[in-house]
C-alpha cells in the first residue's frame, strides 16, 4: 500500500498536462497554497515587528535584491526562454542531447555569469543603493537595510538556477512541481520567522528568504533530471545560436521588468516620504496591501496566462492563426471570469480581510484602516493586471517582445508620474500610489490589447465583448448583493471584536457574494459558468452536462 501510494504521488507530480484548464487548476491550487502561506508569513510578521519602521526596512530592503531576479528570471526563464526551448524540443523530440538541451546550459551559464557580475555591484554598493532607495529613512535605518539586501543576494543565487528549472518543466507542461516549489519557499520563510526572528529580529525573516529560495531550488531538481537534464547539459559554453534568439526576446523583456522594478523602488522611496501617521509605516502599509492584490493576481491571472504560453507556442508554430486566437479569447475569458468577482469581494471586505491577513496584536487599528484604504484603491486594477499576464505572454508566444515593453514603459512612467503629483503636490497620503497605479494598468492593458489586434487582426467584437459584458455585470449585481448582507451581520449579529466572530462574518458574507456571482452569471448566460461547473464536476467524476469545448 505504501508503495502504491509512493507511485500514485509521484506520477502526480510528473503528470503531463496538455488541457489549459486542468494545467491551470493545478497551477491555481499550489499557487493559492502559496499565497495563504505568504499571508501566514506577513502575519507573523506583523505580529512580531507591527507596522512599524524595522519591518519597512525589511520590506524596503527586499525590492533590491528582488529587481536582480525580476531581471535574470522572469526576463530569462518566465516567458523568453520557454518558446525557444520549447521549439527545440518538438525538433528534437525532448533527446537528452539534442540541440535544445544545449542550448539551455548555454542560457543558464549566461545567466549565472550575468548574476554574479550584478550581485557584486550590488553587494559592494548597497548603502548607497538603500540612500537612494530609501531617502526617508536615517543613519541606523539605512545600515540595518545594507545589511539585509547583502543577505538576501543568496537567496537570488539560488533562484536563478530554480528558475532556470520552472522553464524546463513548463516547456514539458509539468506544472505542479514548480507551483508546490513556490509553497516551500514561503514555508522557509516562516520557518525563519518563527525560528530565528525571536532571537534575531528582522535577521531572521531575510535568513529564511535564503533557506526558502534553497527549497524552491531542491524541489524541482529530481523531476528535471528525469526529463533529461544532466551534469552534461549544464554549464556549457556561452555561444549557441538558440541564445541569441533569448536574448533577443530577454532584452526588452529584461527592460519592461525593469521599468516595473523601478516603479516599485520609486513608489517605496515615495512612501518613505510621507510622514508617517502614529509610527505607522507606509513602506509596510503599501506592501501588505499589495500582497492582497496579489493574491487574486497571482491565483487566476498568472496560473491561467502560465497554463496557456505552451499551447500558444504550439499554435503558433503550427501556424495556426484562428487556433491561436481561440486559444487567447478562452483564456482571456477564464481569466476575466475568475478575476472579476475576485476583485469586487477584495473591495468590499478589504477591511476584514486586512484584519484577518494582518491583524495581530501589535498591528493598530490606525494601522489597519490606512492598510483597508490601500486596498481598496488597489482591488480597481485587479482585473487588469490578470489580463496583462496574459496578453503579456501572448506576444511572447508570438515573439514579439518589444511590444509590451513599450506598453510596459509608458505605463510604468504614468504610475510614478500621477503617484509623484498625488502625494508630493497635492499631499495625499499612501493610498494615492495604488490610486495612480490602477489607472496605468488600465490604459496599460487596454493599448496592450489594441496592439494585438494589429498583430493578428481584429478579433470579432459579439464573441469578444459579449461575454466580457456579462460577466461585468454579475461581478457588479454581486457586489452589491454582497456590501447589504455585510452590513446588516456586522452590526447587528457578530461582534466582529473577536477573531472567531470576523472570521464567521467574513466567511458567510463571502459564500454569499460568491453565490450571488454565479447565480447572475447563469441569468445572464455567462458560458465560462457552464465551462467551470462541468470541469468540476468532471474531476470529481460525474458528467451531469453534455460535454462541450472549453
């Protein structure tokens, strides 16, 4: 039985998934196990250090490190690398030392050389680099955050080589790996916190940034060894003909990442400014918040846009243009089905959910309400954000990279622009930023769309907009449905002063929006409603529907 159950997991885990749905699923469940992990971790956090300035140094410190790897990862390994190795591998039939393989150790070489070049400039420049990113913070703030980004460049060596992994197994359309990796990297997280914070203090959280980052590494290792890579494949010379076409598609890729990276450092050098209200810091309100926005982000937009670059490829490889365009309307109608009441329950509970992520003892009211405020200016550009992984990932199938970097730029210079005037001109306070950020990614996703359409022609507007429009709509009838019910339990059921109170308020006003969702969905004949209801019930092995294409 043990052995059975040994075979039954491991098949599981190196399962093929050839279907964006069911890909998408198992993205979206490893990717939410990670996200509730990561708010296990701020809320330890929270607990330990409050929202007070030792944790927005630590947050502060974090977006550092955190641009090297946006830059030699995502650029390199996310969306750049994936096409070009998937090619070489439907060429080469997936040989051990055919030319894709090579050309992969030839990536990862480049990349390790370029990380160790940056990581120097990065090490022997950090104070300055914290000054700059920090202007707000003093003398010991700035010393404490120099130490920290030092640290933390460990755990960015390993994450270069673990990501170099997730390209691998999402070339093979392995996906549950490289989601579960993602968990136990926030697991080392929290295990630094509870294990060293009390001793250490915020040391502790960066140590366990390095551990964690060691297990996204391990976890992936075993199952891309069993697809073909090697000690041979690795650490090849440089030059290889496939590089050129990763660099190519890398380097604007690189600079749309890191236009975002700098936003972000401008937007937390921007909050450094504000003066804060009762110790509370705005570093730390602004990046709780986010990770809240995240969540939604990270748990449809990013699973489903990650589920659909292989088939994208394959189309287009195929030249498959009507295929192709299939393929992105259904993901783009998933993604908007699955966001948008997402978005409209982070708005109208974000006040319970700060509580609930964040509120630990030493987390203020003070504290939670500018957090809950936050939020709420964030949970506007939830559903654009999704979408632009998606279209995002679209142009990268097509090859055509610079695209987005554009769109990327623009957007990226008009958040910080419109974030710079709302709270150095007219003095508003952190909440102004994710304000001045939803409205770029707005028109963001919206030129990004425009400009497929010159790509691959104009998509027809009933099966386009059509479902788009209802599932506004029910996101929209949901909310409302949503905010009465709220209302009335709060005040006159559950003494939301306890945490057992809130979590029941939360929970039922939840189910409820969530209910009146997918009943206004079905109303209004929304088909990715059917779409998701027979998937269900298909994985739990009843067929109550006729099948259908999804």
């Amino acid at each position: 039985m043990v052995t059975d159950l040994f075979k039954n997991g491991r098949k599981l885990l190196s399962r093929r998934e050839t279907s964006i749905l069911s890909a998408a699923l198992f993205i979206m469940v490893t990717v939410g196990a990670s996200r509730v992990l990561g708010l296990v971790r701020d809320r330890l956090l929270a607990g330990f250090f409050g929202a007070g300035s030792q944790l927005g140094v630590f947050w502060a410190a974090v977006e550092i490190p955190d641009t090297l790897f946006y830059i030699l990862g995502s650029a390199v390994f996310s969306a750049s690398f994936i096409p070009v190795f998937t090619g070489y591998l439907n060429r080469d039939d997936g040989d051990q030392g055919g030319e894709g393989w090579q050309m992969a150790g030839s990536v990862l070489s480049l990349s390790l050389l370029l990380f160790f070049l940056l990581a120097g400039v990065l090490f022997v420049f950090s104070r300055p680099l914290a000054q700059l990113v920090a202007p707000g913070f003093g003398p010991e703030e700035l010393s404490l955050m120099s130490g920290l980004v030092r640290v933390m460049l460990i755990s960015q060596l390993f994450f270069v080589v673990s990501y170099f992994l997730t390209g691998v197994l999402h070339s093979f359309q392995r996906f549950l790996v490289p989601a579960l990796a993602s968990v136990l990297y926030n697991l080392g997280v929290v295990l630094g916190i509870v294990v060293l914070a009390p001793r250490f203090g915020v040391w502790g959280p960066a140590w366990g940034m390095v551990f964690g980052s060691f297990l996204h590494l391990l976890a992936q290792l075993p199952l891309a060894c069993s697809l073909g890579l090697s000690p041979r494949v690795l650490f090849r010379r440089i030059y290889h003909p496939g590089v050129k076409r990763v660099v190519r598609m890398m380097l604007p890729r690189a600079a749309a990442l890191l236009g975002s990276k700098l936003s972000l450092l401008l937007q937390v050098s921007l909050s450094s400014l504000i003066a804060p209200l009762d110790s509370v810091s705005n570093i730390a309100v602004l990046t709780f918040a986010r990770h809240l926005e995240l969540l939604p982000v990270g748990l449809f937009g990013m699973s489903i846009s990650q589920a659909a670059l292989p088939a994208l490829v394959m189309s287009r490889d195929g030249n498959r243009e009507e295929e192709f365009k299939h393929t992105f309307i259904s993901s783009l109608h998933k993604t908007l089905f699955l966001t948008a009441p997402a978005a409209v329950i982070l708005l109208v509970l974000r006040i319970p959910a700060v509580r609930l992520a964040f509120g630990a003892r030493r987390f203020s009211w003070k504290a939670t309400i500018l957090t809950g405020y936050t939020v709420a200016f964030f949970s506007l550009g939830v559903v654009a954000q999704a979408v632009l992984h998606l279209l995002n990932r679209t142009f990268y199938a097509l090859e055509k990279a610079r695209t987005p970097v554009k769109t990327s730029l623009f957007s990226s210079g008009l958040g910080i622009l419109l974030s710079w005037f709302l709270t150095r001109i007219l003095g508003f306070g952190v909440w102004a930023i994710p304000l001045a950020l939803s409205v770029a990614v707005v028109f963001q996703a919206l030129a990004l769309f425009l400009l497929l359409e010159r790509s691959l022609g104009r998509f027809e507007r009933t099966t386009l907009l059509g479902p788009v429009a209802k599932i506004g709509w029910s996101a929209f009838l949901a909310g409302g449905a949503l905010y009465l019910p709220l209302k009335l339990l709060d005040e006159l059921v559950f003494d939301t002063t306890r945490t057992w109170g809130l979590v029941v308020l939360t929970g039922i006003a939840g189910v409820f929006g969530l209910a009146a969702y997918l009943f206004f969905s079905w109303v209004l004949g929304v088909r990715e409603t059917k779409v998701f209801l027979r998937f269900a019930l298909a994985k739990l092995g009843v067929h109550p529907l006729p099948p259908s294409a999804s």
